[in-house]
C-alpha cells in the first residue's frame, strides 16, 4: 500500500505562475523525495504602479512516503 503526503506551500516569482510554482516545486524538492504532483490552490498578483511585480501560487506538493 502506497501512502502519499501532502504539505502546503506558498512561492513567489516574478516572471510568473509557472515559475513561482516551479520554485514551489525547487524549495520542497530540497527536502523532500519522491515529489508525485503541485496542485496550486490559489493565485494571487502583487501589483506595484499599475504593473504586476510578482505572482504568488498557494500550492500543494504530494508526494510518496516510503
């Protein structure tokens, strides 16, 4: 039987979603094995003189405890 964890985190980037979920993905990869899946719950855009300046993910990282 297989078991899988699950832990919630928040990235940032400021190139975009993705990035800030590949760094989601990067930071708990250093302390984590066996990564099977990112759910990004939510997304949120800080906004700096009418820009956007950085994209936040909330995301769920799971992965296999063995």
């Amino acid at each position: 039987m297989a078991v899988v964890k699950v832990i919630e985190v928040l990235a940032q980037s400021t190139e975009g979603w993705e990035a800030a979920t590949q760094e989601a993905v990067n930071e708990v990869s250093k302390s984590v094995d066996n990564i099977e899946s990112v759910y990004v719950k939510d997304f949120q855009a800080i906004v700096e003189n009418n820009q956007v300046v950085k994209y936040r993910v909330n995301a769920k990282v799971s992965f296999l405890v063995k």
